[in-house]
C-alpha cells in the first residue's frame, strides 16, 4: 500500500470574500491577515493535518480553498 501524496492548501485570492469560515473551524492550522484574508501554511501539510484541511475546504463558500497534492519529481508516471 503506498503512502497518501503530500498536499497543501491554495488560496484563490480573487475568489475569497473573506467570510472567515476557515480559520474559524481549524484556527491552528489557517489565519488571518489583517484585511481577515485566510493564511496558509507555505508547506506541506502534516499527515494529521489533512482532514482538519479538507474540513476547512469544505466549509468555505465561495470555494476559494483547495487542497493541492505536491508532486514527488522524483517519481516517475
């Protein structure tokens, strides 16, 4: 069995209205700046990070978050 693929969470800037749903439901994981835009972790998530990260991408409703897999370059297709 292989192990599940790193990821990390996008932010579609344009997108966000700046609800604060994101940070409200895994503040240990997302911020805010000070316009209240969310912040992410600039790296990849930690393995029990992933489903409070996807419970935050859920929540958003402009769906303005993601979770991204990040791609092994040494992997081969």
């Amino acid at each position: 069995m292989s192990s599940p693929q790193p990821s990390t969470i996008t932010v579609d800037r344009v997108a966000c209205a700046g609800h604060g749903l994101c940070y409200g439901v895994a503040p240990d994981l997302i911020d805010a700046d000070d316009q209240g835009d969310p912040v992410v972790p600039e790296r990849p998530l930690a393995p029990g990070e992933a489903a409070l990260a996807q419970e935050a991408v859920a929540m958003c409703p402009e769906r303005a978050l993601a979770l991204q897999t990040i791609e092994d370059p040494t992997s081969k297709d």
